[in-house]
C-alpha cells in the first residue's frame, strides 16, 4: 500500500500519475476457487459518455469535450450525433460484460452495485450470495445515461466503500469501478484516496478504464488496486474476461500458486 506523501505527489502532477499507472494495467489472473474472496462492490457508470460507441476515438472524443467546455454549439451537435449513432456503445458492452462477470464469478463471492447518472442520481444495490445476483443484473440494466449526466467517480466509490465498512469486518473488500471518464462532479479523488488508506486499509479499489481517459489512478495506487486500461487489454481479453478475473481476485493477504505472484507484481 502506497504512503500518503505518494498520494499527495500523484495529486500535485496527476499527468505523471496516470503515465505511472500505464506501465502496470495487465489483467490479473484467477484466484484458485478454494481460495478466500473478499466481498465486492461494482461502480457502474451511466454518465452521459458510456452512451458513445465503444469504439470511438478517445482523441476524438477528448477534442469535442474541450469544444464545448469553451461553449462550441457545433461541437454539440456533432457529440449528439455520436451519441445517436447505431454503433454498439459502451454502455451495451459494459452491461453485457456484468451480466457474464455475475454469472460466472466464483459463487463464494458476495458482491453489491452502485451506479450513477450524474452528480446527484447515485443509487446502491445491497451484497447478495450467488442466488440473488439477478437483482444486482437488473439493477445494472436498469441504468440509462441521460444528457448532460457527469462522472460522479468520487461520490460513487465512497458510497461503496461505505456499502464495504457495514457489511464486511473492519471495512475489508474490493470496489470494482467501470468506468469511461474522469471525475466531474468537483470530487477529490486523492483526499479520498488518502481518507481510505488511513482508515480503511483493507479495502482496495480496482479501476477498468474504458476508454483510457480516467485519472483515477491515484486511488488505485494508494489502495493497492489495479488500473486497467481496458482500450489496451482488448487486444488479448475480453471485457467480461477481465471483470471476471478482477472480481476472482484472492482476499488481500491470502496466497494462491501463481495467483499470489501475478498479484504481488501489481500491489505497491
């Protein structure tokens, strides 16, 4: 687990932050199903962005944001136009990977949701065991981004957090973030971040960057999570592949052949 001076350096220059983070965004390997697990907690982002198609340009995309963050009417309507498209979005391909990610992830594990569609629309699913994770698919289905939704990143995995401190000893859990964007709702990632290090240590946050462009490394690398870039792990995994070895991780501290080595390359 990384110090709180790390966590400010990586707050004070989060460009060189995320170009740390890149070098270690391989997909982890499976826990052996003898093995414990700690509970999880899926952040599903329903932001107006998981709308546009998986396959967009990020560069692309990162250009019409800039457009109309400087008031650019044409680059509106050209981002509306994405959003129409008939291409398959991300948000199709996320919720398809959940569903395989809950019906195929070890049935020892207990997992909740917390989703958002906007700084104020973050809604919780509460743990269920194998038998119940239905409810927790529908939950996921049920989430349609809608316009102008921001990235309420910070708020969304403190919710699960807290959802970690009143249903696991001493707050001890994983949260597993799907994403495709950066914090826009004015939350702190990093003072965050420095909170659950000090507070919540055994609680780690695994972040699946769907388009590359998240700064959410700083938790990751305080926690002792994984950033997983999900634009470059395509090329030999699947989305539902590499949320379902994320979600069969072992329980922190617990060892497993060569599960504990992959993993003890990832953790800081």
């Amino acid at each position: 687990m990384q110090s709180e001076a790390k966590v400010r350096a990586n707050e004070e220059n989060p460009d060189k932050s995320q170009g740390e983070a890149a070098a270690d965004m391989s997909p982890p390997e499976d826990c052996a199903s003898d093995t414990p697990k700690d509970p999880v907690v899926l952040v599903f982002d329903g932001s107006v962005s998981m709308g546009l198609p998986v396959d967009m340009d990020v560069d692309l995309e990162a250009e019409l944001d800039r457009r109309m963050a400087m008031g650019d009417n044409a680059a509106r309507v050209e981002y509306r136009r994405w959003l129409a498209t008939d291409k398959p979005k991300r948000i199709d391909v996320a919720k398809a990977a959940v569903s395989e990610m809950l019906s195929r992830s070890d049935p020892q594990l207990r997992i909740a949701a917390v989703s958002f569609t906007s700084c104020q629309d973050i809604s919780s699913h509460r743990f269920v065991s194998v038998g119940d994770r239905t409810d927790v698919g529908s939950f996921v289905s049920a989430v349609t981004p809608k316009r102008g939704g921001d990235t309420a990143l910070t708020a969304s995995i403190g919710a699960a957090l807290s959802l970690l401190r009143s249903n696991a000893p001493g707050g001890r859990g994983r949260v597993l973030v799907l994403t495709d964007g950066q914090e826009t709702c004015g939350g702190n990632l990093c003072a965050l971040a420095r909170v659950t290090a000090r507070e919540q240590p055994g609680a780690r946050v695994d972040v699946v960057d769907l388009s590359g462009q998240s700064n959410a490394s700083c938790i990751t690398e305080a926690t002792g999570g994984l950033m997983l870039n999900y634009t470059e792990a395509r090329k030999s995994l699947s989305l539902s592949g590499l949320l379902v070895r994320a979600a069969n991780q072992c329980q922190t501290g617990a060892t497993s052949g060569k599960t504990a080595g992959a993993m003890g390359q990832q953790r800081q």
